[in-house]
C-alpha cells in the first residue's frame, strides 16, 4: 500500500484579487504535493475558497452584487490563479459547496451533542478584515483615534446574541498536546508564540452571529450564521468526505495544513480544540511561513503596490517565478519581493549555473560524439565524489522538505550544480578529446548522471523546465520518479538534440 499524505493551502477569501501572498502559500504546498507523488505516496492537495461572513458580504455589497454571484466570480479567480501557477491540487472547495454545508452541519452537532456549546451574548471587539475577536488589551488606538487590532485592522464594538465554544476548557489539554506532539507546529517561533498565547489563557469562543445573514445556518436555531472561521476551518476535512465513510476518508487526519503567520492561532489552536471537542482527531502539523514586502515596503492595497502574480509569469515565465520564490528567502521568515533580486536568481542561479551545465555538457556530446549516453570507465576520486554528492540529494530533499526548508533543498542541490561546474572545468573534456576519448566519456558519464539527478529532483519546483531537462537527457515518464535514481544511468540511451533551457533575461534600465 502506498503511504499517503494530505496537505492544505487556506482557503483563500474571494473579497479581492488574487496576490502574491495566495499564489506562494500554494505554490509551496504543489511542490511538496509533487516531491512526495514523485516519491510514491498517494497524495490528496487541496486548495479552495473561503466564501463566507462579513467581510465577503461587504465586499459583494460594495461591488453591487449579491454575495452568490460575487463570490462564483472572484472564486473563479483562484481557480484560474492555480491554473496559470501550475498548481497540481486534486480538488477545489468553495464554503458555498452543499457539501460544505452538510460536514458543517455534522460538525455543529458533534459540538453541540458532546455539550461544547452553549448560548450566550457577545460583547466585544471584532475586526471584520480578519474576521476575529479581540480583547481589549490586545488593541491599541492610532493618532486617528481608531481602535486597531495587532495586524492594524480597525475594530468594531459587537454586542449580539452567540453561541459559545468552551474554549476556556481546553488550555491544559491543547499544551499536552503540543507537548506529545513537538512537530505540530513549525517554525519554533510560532510554536513558542502559540504556546505562550495558550498558556496565557483562553476564554470561550463566540462561534455564531446574527447580525447579517451570510454564512453556513445553525443547525436548529435560524438566526444564527456560523462564525466564519468555525466554516471555514471545517473545509479541511468536508473534502475528505466527512461525515460520510467515502474514498477519501482515510486521509484524515491530515498530515499538513500550511498557512500564513497570521492565520496560526486558528490553525494550531481553535481548529485542534474544536476537532478534539467533536471526538475528531486533530492534524499533524500546522506550519506558518512569513510574508513578503515588495521592494522594503509592506504589501498593501493603499500603497498600490500589490504584486500581481499572473503579470510575473506573464513576464518572466512560470518556472523562474517558482523557483525565486522557494529560493530568495528562507521558508518561514519574512522576504522581501525585488526585482533586482529575482533576476540575479534567474541570471545566476538558473540561466549560468543550471542552463550552462546542462547545455554545456550536451551540446559538447551532440558535437563531438554519437546522440546517446557514452559508456563510463574507472571512476577517480573526483568522479566519485561528485557521483556521491548527487546521490545523496534524494536524502536530503526528503529531510528538507519533510520540514518544509524549501530554501534548504534548492541550496543544497546548487551546491551539487556548482560543483559540477568546477568539475567541468577541472576534467576539461575539451582537452580530453584530443588525448583520451574513454576518459572524456567517463567524465560526460558522471556529468549526465549528475544532472538526471538535479532534474529529477527540482522537477516539483519547476516542473516544465525539468521535464524539458529529462527530456533532452533521453528519460522518459517513466524514469522520473525518485526511485529511479536508484539505478544508473544507462549508457547508450539516445539523447535528442540539445537546446537551452533557461534565458538570460535583461535587466530594465
Ligand atoms: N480565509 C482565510 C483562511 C482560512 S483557512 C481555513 C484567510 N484568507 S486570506 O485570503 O486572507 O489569506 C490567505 C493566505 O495568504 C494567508 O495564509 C496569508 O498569510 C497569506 N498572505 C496574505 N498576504 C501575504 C503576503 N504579503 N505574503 C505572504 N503571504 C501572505 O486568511
């Protein structure tokens, strides 16, 4: 039986235009979602819309259109997003989905039945850009006089009719909890800030609202919508399925939910406290990566300078653009987006380093010998080093990205690159040529071998460019999983014509 895995993107809100932010969180679960079907696993990547509360409904308001129509057409957007990102998820929730509606339902009443609900009325602040509660301690008040939460959302003062989630109950056990289980939530920092919150001290959660109507009903009490994070959360496990026993319960639990810094605290704290109240068992890991600035400054609408991510495609192509964003900046701390950065990536990284070893080393073949892969001979000491360097990567990208370093693996495949960029230069087959052709074959042995290692394993990370790479290294579909690293490259395998496969690109004026 094939092991599994289960991974997440958040459900993104359909208020605006997909960004930047959206397009990385996904971007880095479809190369986690690719590494492990290349190593064999039975994967299930989701990735969907968050269609419900105020915010939505304000947004709906503002366009001129009811909340059902908006949100069909700003859903389609992500859609469209993943599409042109080459995101590989296997399937695409909305909140406004019946089935939603149904694991919802099942979710109220497991709550209700297993008495971790009541009735009450809320009085408080609530910040509708992200649809959260705040303590008063917890704001601070603007030269403006505008009361704003931590993330600089204004807030507003809530007092309503609600029903309560016995939060309060749950400190000591969520603590056991990530006490059992030291890697449900990464990086460190998060975990320790999500600790220190819990161990702060919980109170219940207002998880109904009744003064506007667009979310998932209350089972039995109509005047109630759920609170939007209690609907959007449950998404996670509506598309295994549940409540039903279908062929896609047994992902649950899930193996990771990735997020953004900001949205931590209902991932590693509300959604395992509500899961372990239904009798559900909670996932196995959250991890939060951080956000981006572009060019020093904090994203934001206001400032206009929101960073399209169809236009970066559209102008340096899809592969680069994955690439930089995995590798400028260390997953889990903050980056920030320039352009000067992104092509001294792409000129350095992809177009010398990667392009040039691989065009380097094939066409020198194309000219100089038969189209196919030479036979090698004894291998000297250098020859096995570099061979035991590229070997070693499929371990290593496992470790790393197994603790989602996305920064980590691609660095230690270019150090492999690297290194055989100095080999080249140090066998110099040139010469070779001239004085012994079983020599040079050697050599293009060992560089070929090393690049079907660094294609195979770079193909989740830019899938079109390495399956460009494969191609001209004469590996088929069939050859490009991780396990066919296992067995050498076969000599006399017919390599195609050669031609290059990342472009310089020019640097604006
Ligand atoms: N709808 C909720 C998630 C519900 S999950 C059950 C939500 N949606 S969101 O559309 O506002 O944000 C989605 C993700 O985008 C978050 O993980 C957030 O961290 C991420 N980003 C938003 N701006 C970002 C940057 N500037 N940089 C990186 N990621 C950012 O929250």
């Amino acid at each position: 039986m094939k092991p599994r895995f289960y991974l997440t993107t958040p459900i993104y809100y359909v208020n605006d235009a997909p960004h930047i932010g959206h397009a990385y969180t996904t971007l880095a679960c479809d190369v986690l979602a690719r590494f492990k079907r290349l190593d064999g696993h039975e994967v299930f990547f989701l990735t969907g819309t968050d269609e419900h509360g105020q915010k939505v409904e304000k947004a709906a308001h503002d366009a001129g259109q009811e909340p059902k129509a908006f949100t069909d057409k700003v859903s389609a957007n992500f859609r469209d997003l993943a599409r042109v990102m080459g995101i590989s998820n296997d399937d695409f929730i909305r909140t406004t989905e019946p089935r939603h509606y149904a694991a919802c339902a099942a979710m109220w009443q497991r709550l209700a039945d297993n008495g971790a609900l009541y009735l009450g009325h809320y009085e408080g602040w609530y910040a509708v850009r992200d649809e959260a509660f705040y303590g008063e301690d917890e704001l601070t008040t603007g030269p403006d006089g505008v009361k704003r939460a931590p993330s600089g959302a204004p807030v507003e003062w809530v007092r309503e009719p609600s029903w309560f989630f016995r939060l309060s109950e749950w400190g000591p056990k969520l603590l056991d909890f990530y006490d059992a289980h030291p890697d449900f939530i990464g990086p460190a920092s998060r975990r320790n800030e999500v600790t220190s919150f819990v161990r702060g001290g919980l109170t219940d959660l207002s998880v109904s609202r009744t003064s506007f109507k667009w979310g998932v009903p209350v089972p039995n009490d109509p005047d109630h919508v759920m609170y939007v994070w209690l609907d959007a959360l449950t998404n996670y496990i509506t598309a295994t399925g549940w409540p039903e026993d279908g062929p896609r319960a047994k992902f649950w639990p899930a193996d990771l939910h990735m997020v953004g810094k900001d949205i931590v605290r209902f991932h590693a704290v509300y959604w395992p406290a509500f899961l372990m109240a239904a009798g559900l068992a909670p996932p196995k890991r959250v991890y939060a990566h951080g956000w981006w600035t572009n060019e020093g400054q904090k994203i934001s609408k206001s400032l206009g300078n929101v960073i399209d991510p169809l236009a970066l495609v559209a102008e340096f192509g899809l592969d680069p653009v994955r690439f930089f964003l995995l590798r400028e900046v260390p997953f889990g701390q903050d980056g920030d987006f320039s352009r000067a950065a992104l092509n001294r990536r792409l000129n350095g990284d992809l177009a010398n380093d990667l392009g040039n070893l691989a065009q380097r080393t094939l066409a020198f073949i194309a000219k100089n010998l038969a189209p196919e892969v030479p036979a090698p001979g004894a291998f000297t000491p250098a020859d096995t080093a570099l061979l035991d360097a590229a070997r070693a990567l499929v371990g290593t990208l496992r470790t790393e990205l197994d603790r989602q370093a996305f920064h980590a693996a691609l660095e230690a495949v270019w150090v492999v690159v690297r290194a055989a960029n100095a080999y080249i230069a140090e066998q110099a087959p040139w010469a070779l040529r001239k004085t012994d052709l079983a020599r040079m074959g050697t050599v293009l042995w060992v560089l070929l071998e090393t690049i079907r290692h660094v294609a195979v394993l770079l193909q989740p990370f830019m899938p079109t460019s390495m399956a460009n790479m494969l191609d001209q290294l004469g590996q088929g579909e069939g050859a490009r999983m991780l396990v066919a690293l296992e067995t050498p490259l076969a000599a006399g395998t017919a390599l195609p014509p050669p031609a290059p496969i990342f472009a310089k690109v020019e640097m604006a004026a």
